[in-house]
C-alpha cells in the first residue's frame, strides 16, 4: 500500500463572468508545469454560491460549439436549462450531472432554468473539461443527463459518504460512461472524519474543497483550493477539519498526447484547431437557435 503525496495546492485566481449567467473562479488549468499531473483534465470553472434576484430574462452564455472533449456540469445549487444541436436538453438541478460528450461537434447554450430564475435565489455551479483520445475526438455527439437518484454511493468505515458519477470504489459504480477511465466523486466527511480510498496507481488525482479543509501527511488543501496529488499510490488518504469537509476528487488515467487548446476547440494539433474553425464556419456543427 501506497499512499498518495500532495504535489500543489491550487487556487484559482480571481473571478470572472461565464456569459452573464456564471460567476467563476479557473481551477484547471493550472500551469504549463502541472498539465502532466491534471491530464485529462483540461479545465475547471467553479461558481462558488451567489445569489440571484428573480427575472424574466434569464442569464447564462448563448449558443457556442465544443469539439475535440466532454463538458462535465455538476449543480449544487440552482438549475441549468441546456440544449444542443444533437436535439438534447433538459434541466440539471441540484444533484444532477450532465456528462456531454462534444467529440466532432456540438453547438450548445447554458442559461438559468427559467422556472428557477423567476424565483431566484442561490446558485452553485462546477463545470469541468474532460479531453478525449485522439482516437475519439471526431466520434459522434453524445449526451447523458445523470440524475441524483442514479448516483452510486459508498458509506465509508468512519461516517463520511461517496457519491460516484464516474468511476469504481468498493465495488460501487458511477453511473457516466467515459471514453477513457474516469473518476469523479462528491465525498462528505463529518468533523474529524477520515477517508481512506482506493485509487489507481498512476493515474491523475486531484481534490477540490468545496466546503472545510482536508489535512493530508503532505499537507492541507483548504476550501475553494485543487490538491493536485503526484501520480503514485493506490490510497487516498484524507481527514477533515472541526467543521468537517466536501470535496471533488478527480481521477483519470492519463491520455499523455499534444493537446492544442484553442478557445471551444481541443484538439492535437494547430492544423485540427484550422479544420475546426473551418467546419465551423461552415454550418458542420448542427443548427441551433
Ligand atoms: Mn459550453
């Protein structure tokens, strides 16, 4: 048994508005230097807890292409209304993840549900990047609304609770299919509790606080804070503070190909991010109003 070491402790630095209708801090990527440890991770928007008025006129960021990855939409708070040109939406709401998979192209749009804007009231957000394989980037469009209810969950020996949306722990599956492997977990712990979890060796791991403060024997990551663990060890091994703790982890084998990362396009090299923006122009994504 191994256990992981921290490497860093990110933090995103400062805020910034996503459209009008997200309020965000950039976790990922973190820096030339750690794209080894954060692969296949390529970006992190997090949009800690802020509060709306009620409105008719919801915000969020209009219609725009993706190619080459999958976004990845967890609501804390709030409700997203989504849709794209593969004729997919619906509504994320607390608990809920949209896993979509852009591969060869998709036009998408990303507001505030607008039943939920006519109320107002708190929202809290996190949207993630996943790159996918050369291999896989021009696959075809793909959608999964996963629902709270569909999560799987692992109680932990000393109190604390996993919710996987990707991923293996004890057994218990997430319910995303991913294209390479991935895991993505909501972990609580109580007051002073420890979590002890089996993670591939060699593969990326992070963690990001989302509530509390996680100690570790290399280290702390507090709250709104990426731990970004080297790559070797099978064991997590993480302990919250006084007021307990929540946090993401983030694990993934490592893709380890050039990524060319320009704007809404992924891809391995300058001439893809060309022929992207060429489809682009010319109406390859789809139509979407
Ligand atoms: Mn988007």
């Amino acid at each position: 048994m191994t256990i992981r070491t921290l490497h860093t402790v990110h933090r995103g630095d400062g805020f910034h508005w996503v459209g009008d209708g997200f309020y965000v801090t950039q976790l990922l990527p973190a820096s030339p230097e750690l794209q080894r440890l954060t692969d296949p991770f390529l970006l992190m928007d997090y949009n800690p807890v802020k509060e709306y008025p009620p409105t008719t006129t919801p915000r969020g960021v209009g219609v725009h292409p993706h190619r080459g990855f999958e976004t990845v939409t967890m609501a804390f708070e709030g409700a997203v209304a989504h849709h794209d040109s593969t004729g997919a939406g619906g509504v994320i709401r607390p608990g809920d993840v949209q896993w979509m998979t852009a591969a060869s192209g998709i036009l998408h749009k990303e507001y505030h549900d607008p039943e939920w804007a006519a109320r107002g009231g708190r929202f809290h957000m996190m949207q993630l990047w996943v790159n996918l394989p050369a291999a896989h980037k021009m696959d075809a469009p793909g959608y999964q609304p996963l629902t709270a209810e569909s999560m799987g969950k692992v109680k932990l020996d000393d109190g604390g609770v996993v919710t996987l949306v990707a991923g293996e722990l004890d057994d218990v599956r997430g319910p995303a299919r991913t294209v390479t492997p991935i895991s993505l977990w909501d972990v609580q712990l109580g007051a002073d509790e420890s979590a002890d979890l089996a993670v591939p060796d060699g593969h990326t791991l992070m963690t990001f606080v989302l509530d509390g403060e996680l100690t570790t024997s290399t280290g702390t990551i507090g709250r709104e804070e990426m731990g970004i663990f080297n790559r070797e060890g099978d064991r997590l091994q993480v302990t919250a503070g006084e007021v307990g703790a929540r946090f993401l982890v983030l694990g993934g084998k490592p893709i380890d190909e050039p990524v060319v990362f320009y704007g809404p396009f992924v891809m391995n090299t300058m001439e893809e991010i060309r022929e992207a923006m060429v489809d682009f122009n010319n109406g390859k994504f789809g139509t979407l109003v």
